[in-house]
C-alpha cells in the first residue's frame, strides 16, 4: 500500500487514535506503523487476534500491561557495560512482572484464546533478575541494608561513625564555655562536613578548619579540630558504602545484560499484546465489529473480478458518532464499479472515504464501525483519488493535478485493487471532462478493478445504467437536518 493513497484515506489518524490506547512506547510505535495486511489468512488471524483481546478484557477487565517499559535501551547500555541506575533496574524488573502476569494468564488460557497464548508464550519473565532486584532494592529505589553481608557491616559502621561525631558535636555546642563564641546552637554540613557556626571575631577560640562563611562575614562555619579525625572516619565509610552501592548495581546491571535477548523478546512480546488490547480497547469506544472476510471468486464471464464489498450501517470513524450519518454501500455479485451521484454535501466524498477506510483498517486488524454481516475481500493495493490535488510547487492545476496521480496507478490497478475517485474529471470544460470521466472509468472496468467514483457528469449516469458490472448509486441532502 502507497503512502500517500493510505494518507489520502486518513489512515495514519487512525492510527494516532489507536496509538493512545497502547500502555507503553514499545506498543505505541507498534501501533504507529501498523499496515494493512493483503493476503487472508494473515488478515483473518488479525481481525481473529483483536476478537480474543476484546473477549479477554470483557472476561477479565484488570488485564493490563501496566509497569512495561521499552527497557531495550537499557540492556543495550548494559550490554556496553553501563552500570543501570535504581530506577531503570526497577523498570527491568517492572516489565519483567508485567511478562510474567500475562504469560501466565494467556498460557493458562490457551484454549479459549489461542491466537494471544501463542504470542504470551514467547515471554522470558527472566526470574532471577526479578528476585535480584526485589533483593537488592526497595520499591522506592533505595539500596537494602542486606543487598550484600559487606554492605550491611559498612552501613553499621557508619551509623556509629556518625553517632560519636554527631555526640562529639553536641558537647562542643552544649558547653556554657563556648556559648559566647557561637553564632547559633546548631550543627550543620558545609561541603558534606559537619561544621558549627561561631561568631567571626571569636575564631581563635574554637580552633578549626574554616569551610565557609556568611555573606555579612559575621559568621564563620569551621570544623573543630578535635572532630575532623571523627569526620574523616565518617566520610571514610560513606565512600566505602558508595563503591559497595555501585558494586552490586554493576552486578545486577551484568545479570541484565547476561538476558538481554530474552528481556529484548519479551519487550518485543509485550508490545505486540498491547497493540492487540489497543485494537481491542479502541473497537469498543468507537462501537466497531468484526466483518467477514470472503475470498476473492472466480473472476466472471461479465469482467466481474470477484470481490466483495458489502457494509451496512457504515459510520466513518473519524466523524463525530453522535452526528454522522451510516451509510450501506453493498456491491452485488454482478457488480464491481459504482457510480456515485447526488448534490454537493450530500456525502459522495465521505462515502468514498468511508468505503477506503474501513477497508485499510479491517485489513490491519482492526474491527470496524459497521453492522453484522458486512464483509469484504482482502484488496492487494487500494488507490484514491481524492480530495484537492492542487500543487503550487509543480505549477500544477487541480484538474492536473488529479490527472497526474491517476496516471500514477493507471496501469497498475488490476482484479485484486480497490480504486476510489472523486469528482472525476471535474475541473476542466465538460464535454471533454465528462469524455474523460468516461474513458477512465472504462479503462478500470476493463482491469477488472473494483471501482467507486463520484462524479458531476449526467453522462456517466447513463454509461452505468447500459454497461455490465457497472451500476448507479445516489446520495441525498436533507434539507430539514
């Protein structure tokens, strides 16, 4: 399918919608290059995906990919030998238990939901990196006491490190000897050193290494002498329990990048579920069913090229659904080209839109705003010629402009396309724009190319009526609404 003619249709807005019901970034850039499918099967087992995901959360409402994150960088970055930091370790482990609740949901389901078992199946929860991190680290990020024996004796000594040195400069405060010479009774911290404040005058008082002072200059924070060997064995351990913190964080980060492939799987997994439970999730808001999908036939001795093409109660689904007007659009078994006639606003455009759209989106799986018992044939390649083709920059014309994008795919149109065009052959004089219409239009028929066209020209009213496979159909403006 062709850019353009998929932009044409609105196709990628689709997918901007479906894309916010997606739980994480993995599944969403899933959901942003979704295409539509063309042979059956793949197709069906799409259309068949997105009908379990919708069952599982009717089934089961709580069934999320919550905590998933797209964690793949992060094995990357410890595959280079990057030590993660806490919160990406919890992220890992996050995904990891998201995994590992679906995997052992949909496997144990297997029966009733084979299509989504089958994809759950190829998770690797990776256990033992979610029973590392659970050990090493709390749910706020913070390193255990008991993530390592080593790590635990350094924590105690500096506890009491910081104990005699907070006890030392208590007393140091607390002397009715030294009251005079401080500037305030507090102990604080200048450059990750415990310091007390002295009044500046009085610095030869209270001897000491002097760490800051006061913007007035009235007030000096010194370090006394008689503690800095005390701060020093505190500082000591604090960097002693900082080089163990780091180590066991390399440990974890080297047990990730030991199951990057099956971390990377699992994401690639999970982000292929939550694009099914998007589908899902976005078909119940916009009230969509499942077509039926039919093969193509037999092309017929009539040209008919074997297609199907049959919506009842079609709502475009970018349209406000409070306001749009469903349409049926149903071509017969003797019947590939329709001729769409009617007054301005009366939705021959939106129709055509409607037609292309539901189309491109049943193709990629989705479920479509339409009633039970419509279906279509899978088309290999739909092509649209709609809309204002003007381009100042090639100084072309907008009836140029259509003409040169028709030409485009002319003679690549074939049994297996599904071909749009609005207003065809408007824009210019209309004997020879009607002239044109007409052969354009035979030329598809003789492609066998299931065709819709709107068009302005009374003549091609009477080519649909006297030629076979080709059939007239009309729009109304209720003038009342």
């Amino acid at each position: 399918m062709r850019i353009k003619h998929l932009s044409t249709l609105g196709y990628p807005k689709i997918l901007g919608r479906l894309s916010a019901y997606a739980s994480f970034s993995a599944g969403e850039e899933k959901a942003l290059a979704l295409k539509p499918a063309t042979d059956l099967e793949t197709v069906r087992t799409r259309l068949e995906t997105t009908s379990e995901a919708r069952e599982i959360l009717d089934t089961n409402p709580a069934t999320s990919l919550g905590g998933a994150h797209d964690v793949r960088p992060l094995t990357a970055d410890a595959e280079r030998g990057k030590v993660l930091s806490p919160r990406d370790l919890l992220n890992v482990r996050d995904t990891l238990v998201a995994g590992r609740t679906l995997h052992r949901t949909l496997t144990g389901q297997k029966n009733q939901f084979p299509h989504r078992a089958h994809v759950a199946a190829s998770i690797r929860p990776c256990p033992t990196i979610i029973e590392e991190v659970n050990r090493c680290l709390d749910q706020h990020g913070d390193i255990r006491d008991d993530a390592s024996s080593e790590l635990a004796r350094i924590r105690r000594a500096v506890e009491v490190a910081h104990q005699r040195l907070q006890d030392k400069l208590q007393n140091i405060v607390q002397s009715s000897r030294n009251a005079s010479y401080l500037q305030r009774t507090l102990i604080t911290q200048r450059e990750g050193r415990y310091v007390i404040p002295i009044k500046a005058k009085f610095k030869e008082r209270i001897p000491g290494v002097v760490h800051d002072r006061s913007a007035s200059g009235v007030t000096l924070f010194i370090e006394p002498l008689s503690v800095v060997d005390l701060n020093n064995t505190w500082r000591e351990l604090q960097l002693e329990e900082r080089e163990e913190v780091r180590r066991i964080l390399a440990s974890l980060s080297s047990l990730v990048a030991d199951h990057a492939e099956d971390i990377a799987r699992t994401v690639e997994t999970l982000a292929e579920l939550d694009l099914t439970f998007a589908k899902a999730k976005y078909a119940e808001d916009i009230t969509a069913t499942a077509p039926e999908l039919v093969p193509f036939r037999a092309e017929s001795e009539n040209g008919h090229p074997g297609s199907t093409l049959r919506f009842f109660s079609a709502r475009h689904p970018l349209l406000d659904p409070e306001s749009v007007v469903p349409i049926d659009v149903v071509l017969d078994e003797e019947t590939h080209i329709l001729v769409l006639t009617g007054p301005n606003t009366g939705g021959k455009t939106v129709s055509l839109k409607t037609v292309g759209l539901l189309t491109l989106m049943a193709q990629a799986g989705l479920h479509i705003p339409v009633a039970p018992e419509s279906a279509l044939s899978p088309f290999e390649m739909v092509y649209a010629d709609i809309g204002d083709e003007q381009s100042i920059e090639q100084s072309l014309s907008t009836f140029s402009a259509h003409l040169t994008n028709i030409i485009s795919f002319l003679g690549q149109s074939d049994a297996h396309s599904l071909v749009l065009l609005d207003e065809l052959g408007a824009g210019t004089d209309p004997a020879e724009g009607a002239a044109l219409a007409h052969a354009i239009l035979d030329h598809f028929r003789e492609r066998r190319s299931t065709t819709l066209v709107a068009t302005p020209y009374p003549e091609l009213k009477t080519y649909a009526q006297l030629t076979p496979g080709v059939r007239n159909a009309c729009v109304e403006f209720d003038s009342e609404t």
